[in-house]
C-alpha cells in the first residue's frame, strides 16, 4: 500500500516542470550512481566487500551510490571502484 502511495507521489511530481528540469540537470549523476551500482551487483559484491577492497568505509560507498549524495566522487575513488568490480574507468566527453 505505501509503495503504491509512493508511486501516485512520485508520478505526480514528475509531472512538474521544476521538478523535471531538476532531474534533467542531475541526469549524468543519477547515470553515473545507476553504473556504480550495476557493476558491483554484476562483481556479485556487497557495499562492505567494496570498502573493504578499496580502504575506506561502507558509508563512504554508500555516499558513493546514493542518488542524494551532495559529494562528487573523485576520480581516483571511481578508478578504485571500477578496478575492485573488475572494470577500467574510461572517460569520453561528446558534443552538447
């Protein structure tokens, strides 16, 4: 049932104009979070397994993930991160 209720909330606000160009400026994160999740899901690893591979904490990888962050990684914890799932960070930037 709150799942439901979430759900009429969510569609509701996204039918807003100022929430759909909040989310359009947040695209590339919201993106970037979505890959960070999928490939230690893929590695079959948990959010511990990671900090504890990479060196720091759970909270930090939860931070990392997290849609709400306020923290842009840096580039040397998403080299970490993708080398601990097995991946190599690649970066390419494309015409607006």
């Amino acid at each position: 049932m709150a799942n439901s209720s979430y759900k009429a909330f969510r569609d509701k606000m996204l039918e807003r104009d100022d929430v759909q160009t909040a989310m359009a400026k947040k695209a590339e994160f919201f993106a970037l979070r979505r890959e960070l999740i999928r490939m230690r899901q893929e590695a079959g690893m948990t959010q511990e397994e990671i900090a504890r591979v990479i060196g720091t904490r759970k909270s930090s990888i939860c931070r990392l993930e997290s849609a709400n962050s306020k923290t842009l990684p840096s580039l040397g914890m998403l080299k970490k991160y993708a080398e601990a799932t097995g991946h190599k960070l690649n970066i390419t930037f494309s015409p607006a």
